[in-house]
C-alpha cells in the first residue's frame, strides 16, 4: 500500500526500486493498493483506467492532515470521484492526534463527512493514530468507530491501516465490523507495545494485510533506507517473526487475503 503525490516516481517506478540491503528479504512486488489521499493528488478521470489498470488498486480518501483545507468544491469532486468504479477503495480518512496535522475539532467532523461516502461495495482504510502519551490508538479508536456505526452497515470492509490497536479495541470493531482486515508495516508497532504486538500475533492471515506505506514510513525496524514496495520481504520477515510464521508464506496468504479483500465485492 502506497501514498503518492504527482510529482513523486510512478507507482510501477516505486515498485522496481530496491529496497536497503539491511531491509531486502526475498519478495516480489505482483500488485498493491495506491492511496491518493489529498485533494491536490487526487486522480482526473481520464487518469483513472491508467492508474486501477493490472495488479494496482486505487483509493481516494482525505488524509487527517488535510482535513482543514478541504473546500466545498473539494467535496464535490470528492463525491464524484468516488463513484467511479475505477477506485476501490475510500482512504485513507481517519484521526491523527500523534502528529496532530489539524485541530482535533476540525478531524473529526471531516471523517464523519466522509464516512458518509463509504459504501460496502469498497473497503474504507482508516488512518488513526493516538496521542504521544498514549501507548495505543484508543482514542481515536473509540471516536472513530462511533462514527462508523453511524453510517456504514455491520458487513463495511474496513482496512486498519498501519494498525496499533491493542486486544480489546480489535475485539471490539470486530464485533461491529467482521468485515475488517488489519494493515502492519515493520515499525507499526515496537517491542514495548505489548498489547499491540499480542494483537498481530493473533491476527489470523485471512485478516492480515501488508504494508510500506511508501514512501512514508522508513524501512524495517532498524529505521534505515527507503521505503519502498520491496520492502515488503522485510516487513513479512518482522511480522513472521513475531507470528512464529515462514516470511515466504505469510508473503503467500497475504497476497491472497490482500486479492480477495480489494478485488471482489462485498454484498
Ligand atoms: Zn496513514
């Protein structure tokens, strides 16, 4: 999974690139999700067929750090876009009070406008991340999936991307959302994040999804290099071994968890 701005490589460009050599482990990079998340970014039509074209998946969302400048015209093309079979997926939309992009008052009306886009046929990927004090994202966990039983039904496939949730959040938009697959890039979470790590050991592969976040978030845990799409045999490494699971074959189920949740349509 990839954000990208325009004036960055192509996807297919990211994809070639290699990863640090402290981050390559074996993997081949056979298709993934492009994530345009900031009006500026977001595709025109006539780019649509070219960007959803093979292995590659578009969403469209609005990131939180965008949420303040969002224009009633933003909204419209946002709608627009939306509707277009081409894009897969509504994201990312979520909450950021790590970072804290924008005003906290601002965030949350702006997901609240945005979940209602959301549509079962496409899977929402939802950003949140909690405050610096707080180990895990629990509050915007509990603001956000308010907003969620709001306006998406119980089957809404929801992406917890770059997922820190601990057990009992998990457990809980579970019960709400069984339709939910669980994102992890390799620095996702750390060694003192308990709750977090205990969470991606039990989260089954059928529900688990990689990620880079490329070019965001830095390569593996030791923090070196760029982060690119092949990074992903390094993340499937750190996952594995948390999991106890061979990186090759969590490589393999993901894939499959990865083509299901993002090509067939959820009725
Ligand atoms: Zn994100």
């Amino acid at each position: 999974m990839a954000r990208l701005r325009k004036d960055w490589p192509s996807v297919a460009e990211f994809a070639r690139m290699e990863a640090s050599p402290s981050f390559r482990a074996p993997c081949q990079v056979v298709g993934g999700v492009t994530v345009f998340c900031e009006p500026a970014t977001w595709p025109k039509t006539r780019d649509l067929e070219r960007l959803a074209s093979g292995p590659w998946r578009v969403a469209v969302g609005i990131h939180p750090s965008r949420a303040e400048a969002m224009t009633s015209d933003d909204w419209v093309r946002f709608g627009s876009i939306l509707g277009s079979p081409r894009v897969r997926a509504l994201g990312e939309v979520g909450l950021d009070f790590l970072r804290e992009p924008c005003k906290r008052s601002v965030q949350q009306p702006t997901l609240r406008q945005t979940l209602a886009f959301a549509s079962c046929r496409k899977p929402v990927v939802l950003h949140l991340r909690g405050s610096p004090s707080k180990e895990l994202a629990t509050e915007p966990h509990r603001l956000a999936l308010a907003e969620a039983k709001k306006f998406c039904g119980r089957q809404q496939p929801f992406h917890i991307h770059c997922c820190s949730f601990g057990f009992a959040q998990m457990s809980e938009w579970m019960r709400e959302f069984p339709n939910t697959c669980f994102g992890y890039t390799g620095p996702s979470l750390n060694s003192k994040q308990v709750s977090g790590l205990r969470c991606l050991w039990l989260t089954e592969p059928n529900r688990l999804l990689l990620e880079t976040d490329t070019p965001y978030l830095r390569s593996g845990v030791d923090n070196s290099g760029c982060n690119l799409p092949s990074c992903l045999g390094g993340v499937a490494t750190y996952i594995g071994g948390v999991q106890r699971v061979k990186p090759a074959r969590l490589l393999q189920e993901t894939l499959k968890t990865g083509e299901r949740f993002y090509s067939a349509e959820v009725r």
